[in-house]
C-alpha cells in the first residue's frame, strides 16, 4: 500500500487558506488539521510569542500543549489501521522562529526529519486584499492591529527554506487565481501540486459551523457559511470600502516586495 500523504498547506493570515482547508474536509480519504499548531506557538511552554500572556489562563487546555505533541497528532492517521491522508493548514509564523535569519540551518521549531517527511504547498494572496481583510477583522473583534501579523516574511523564509531542503520549490496557490478558478487551480494543485487525484466535490460545501474552526471564533465566518470559492471573492470585494489608517497601508506597501517575489512561483493554468 502506497504510504500515507502528509499535506501542508502554509499560508499568511486572511489568505482564503481555510476556504481551500474545506475543500480538503470533502474528501473521506483525508484527515484534516486546522492550524495545529497555533496552540504550543501562543499559549504552550514552547511558546513563540507573548501576545496572549495576559489571557493564559482563559486557554488552560492548551498550557501545556508541544509542538512535538502537536506532531504526533497529525502522524497518527497515517501509522492507523485505515492509514488515512493528513491535510495541514497552517500558518507559516506559527512555526518560522522569531529569530529565523540566525537560524538558517532550519529556521522553524518543526524537526528537519519530520519536514522531509510532509509534502509542502503554499498558498498566496495580494497583500492589498489580504491586509484590509486582517484590519477588519481586528476592528469587528475589538481588537488592536498588529503589524506582525500577518505574516509575509515568515512565509517567504519559509517557502525559500523548504525549496533548498527539498531541491524543488513547492506548488503555490495564488489566491486570486483560486476564487477566479476554482476547478482549474485546485485540479492542477490535487494533480501537480501533490500528486493526488481531483474530486468536483472539493468545490462545494455545506454552509455550517466547523468544530475546528471554533478555537478562532470570529475569524473564519466566511470560511463556514460559504458554499464555495466564489463567495470568497464576493467577501474581498468589501474590503474596498475600506479607510484605511497610515500605518495599516504602511504593512501594505511592505508585503508587496515579498508578495511579488513569491508569485512568480505560482501555478499557472
């Protein structure tokens, strides 16, 4: 029997990464993990970042939470009796260190062996849609922006560590693309990207409440009570009603650089 697939599908916030995770929940010979690795990254011993230090103790199911856990978790349906396929979607900045420039004989907390063992895909969005998005989000959460957040030079730091270690960059996903064509992309990206077959099901979806998604409650709405890809598009569009503040566009105009560097890379169909 063929060994099971581990997929990562590595992103940057707002980047319809969660709409492409649905597709991926469709499919019966697929487990799929939402963002595992979030949990040891903002609230575990292992910790990357502080921004939730002050809430630690509303999150006191995931204190004590590993990455190596985390790991272990997503192997198992792989070494079960079913040895089902795993599809991971995860933000880069949950795993890329802080530090990364110093580190650049492996510049995440994930182990070299267990890197080599996954397939790597990527997945990219225009920072001119993706930025107002996160901006919007922080304001209808109450929340204050954080530049940091979202995420492009983790990605690329990322992606261009992945290419060395593997001698091949991997598939990447112009978001853009995806919600102008959807079948196109994702039948290229299933064929090329991870050597799987299409299924016309991973275009559709039901207009529900994911359990999973449930641990970043506010943030993927549209991910749930969407159908499709389509309506992804639709949602972008509201962004341009936006005002947005100097240092908001200032994150902008910073993204782009990578943004444009990175799409060179992307499938073409």
């Amino acid at each position: 029997m063929e060994t099971p697939k581990i997929v990562f599908l590595w992103s940057h916030v707002r980047s319809v990464s969660t709409a492409f995770e649905r597709a991926f929940i469709q499919r019966e010979d697929y487990v799929t993990f939402h963002e595992p690795f979030g949990e040891p990254c903002y609230f575990g011993p292992e910790r990357i970042y502080s921004y939730y230090d002050n809430e630690l103790s509303e999150h006191a199911e995931y204190l004590n939470v590993t990455f190596s856990q985390m790991i272990e978790q997503i192997l198992k349906p792989t070494t079960s009796e079913e040895k089902k396929n795993v599809f991971v979607k995860d933000m880069a900045r949950h795993v890329v260190r802080p530090d990364y420039k110093s580190h650049r004989e492996n510049p995440t907390v994930l182990p070299i062996e267990f890197l080599k063992r996954c397939k790597h895909t990527f997945i990219l969005r225009t920072p001119r849609k993706s930025v107002p998005s996160l901006y919007r989000a922080y304001v209808r959460n109450n929340l204050k922006f954080i530049h940091d957040d979202i995420g492009y030079p983790e990605l690329q730091a990322l992606f261009e560590f992945l290419t060395e270690l593997t001698g091949t960059p991997p598939a990447l996903v112009e978001a853009g693309d995806l919600v102008e064509k959807p079948e196109a992309i994702m039948r290229m990206y299933c064929e090329s990207g991870i050597g799987d077959r299409f299924e016309a099901k991973m275009l559709e979806w039901k207009a529900e409440r994911v359990e999973a998604f449930d641990k970043w409650s506010g943030w993927h709405d549209m991910a749930q009570y969407s159908t499709g890809f389509n309506q992804c598009q639709r949602a972008t569009d509201n962004n341009d009603e936006l005002i947005l503040p100097d240092d908001v566009q200032e994150v902008i105009e910073k993204s782009m650089p990578i943004y444009e560097k990175l799409r060179e890379f992307k499938l073409r169909v």
